[in-house]
C-alpha cells in the first residue's frame, strides 16, 4: 500500500504488523489465546479444548470448505476494495489480552481498521461474532484508534453481516478469552454437550458425545480398558455393552 492511499490515521512507516515482541510472551506465566479459539469455544467448550489443550484436529467436509475459502482469501492481492485499501491475512495481537491470531481481511478506510472475517457457510449464533470482536480489540491496541465496526462474510449465502462492537459484546469477548485461558492453564477437558452440533462436528470420533452421555456403555468400555483377559480362554472376550 503507497502513502497516497494510506488513511490519516496510520502511519504507513510505523505499521504494527512487525513490533511483536515473542520474548516477552514467552516470560509471561499466563498462555497465549489463539483468536480462532474464541470462536470454538463459543460453540463448544469442549470442541475448543480437544483442538486447544489435547491437539486433536480432524477434517470433514465442513472443515475442508472452511479452509478452501480462508486460502482464497488470503491468497488475492492487497487491491483495494470498492476504492478502500486492505490487508489480507494480518497478523494481529493484544499483549494487554495475551491474545494473538490473524484477521482474514482488514479494510483501511478513513474511519480505522474495519476487520473482516470469513466463514464458508451460513450465520448460525454469534460465534464468530466474538471471533471478529476479539479482532478488533487487538486492532484498537496495535493502531491506537477506536474499532467500532466489522463484518462476518458467509460464502453460502453470498451475504456481509455487519457487526458492532457494543460493549456488551467487548464483555462477552474479553470473558470467553478468559474461559479458554482457564482451559489451557488447568489442561481442562470439559463434558461433551451431546447434541444438534455433534453432528457436524469434525471431531465428533475424538469427542464420543454417545459414549460418555450413555453411563452403562461407557462402563463397559471403561471394565474392558482395565479388566485383565487371556485372549486364548475361551468366553474370555470383555463384556461391551453394544450402544
């Protein structure tokens, strides 16, 4: 971006992209939260753990689009929009938040930094709401100015829900980046929510919802894990009470 098309507000030889400071997160006793956890953890707090504090990720074809679309995005040029600069795949942080990700698309406009993120299929809740807030309270920290709005593009509906970021949505963020840090701090695994969105969910092998909802399938599960057994005998076999 040339300085004729950089806002007032931003001063093009001082960007902030580059000034992240690895060494003084890595003193901090408190762990980094990932902007993408936010938006897990809204959904299912053990989704978010799984992925977060286990590392367990799996692909479906849901998650598959989600990833086509984000590599779309980011791989276009920084041409502006509609006449209004942008920067695709910015790197973002918060070291007031211990917060760090990156923004899918950030337009530049004479108002300030106005965030926006992707999403392949159709607005369901506010997940990625708090995903795009936690985008724009490290913006408001690297840039010094007010970030008051966003938007959440879906590409199957080939629709931009604009957000604003009301307060109550900045204590609904800052609450959830706390939630998740707790997770990570206490290597925290919470119980399955065991319904509607399991069924799409990538991680739905990992999670066992069924199983450890059902408590006489997931004794037998646990009495053939720990019972000692000849496999030569027979009717040796464990008992597993089929579900």
């Amino acid at each position: 971006m040339d300085e004729e098309n950089s806002p007032s507000w931003m001063d093009e030889s001082e960007m902030p992209v580059s000034s992240w400071d690895r060494s003084s997160q890595e003193d901090s006793a408190e762990p980094e939260v990932l902007i993408s956890a936010i938006e897990h953890y809204s959904y299912c707090p053990r989704q978010c753990a799984l992925i977060h504090v286990e590392q367990i990720y799996e692909e479906n074809v849901f998650t598959v689009r989600g990833t086509l679309v984000h590599e779309r995005v980011h791989s276009e040029e920084n041409t502006p929009l509609r006449g209004v600069p942008v920067v695709r795949s910015m790197p973002l942080w918060s070291s007031a938040l211990r917060l760090r990700g990156k923004a899918d698309l950030v337009e530049l406009g004479p108002e300030g930094p106005y965030p926006v993120e992707y999403k392949s299929g159709r607005r369901r809740g506010q997940h990625a709401d708090l995903q795009l807030c936690a985008q724009a309270l490290c913006l408001e920290e690297m840039f010094d100015v007010p970030v008051s709005l966003g938007a959440v593009y879906y590409f199957a509906t080939r629709s931009r829900q604009e957000v604003g970021f009301d307060e109550p949505l900045r204590q609904r963020t800052r609450q959830a980046i706390e939630q998740v840090r707790s997770l990570l701090v206490n290597n925290a695994l919470p119980p399955p929510c065991n319904d509607a969105r399991c069924r799409n969910c990538s991680l739905k092998e990992a999670c066992l919802p069924d199983v450890l909802q059902n408590r006489a399938r997931l004794r037998g599960f646990q009495g053939a894990l720990f019972r000692v057994w000849d496999r030569d005998q027979p009717g040796a076999e464990p008992d597993i009470e089929e579900g």
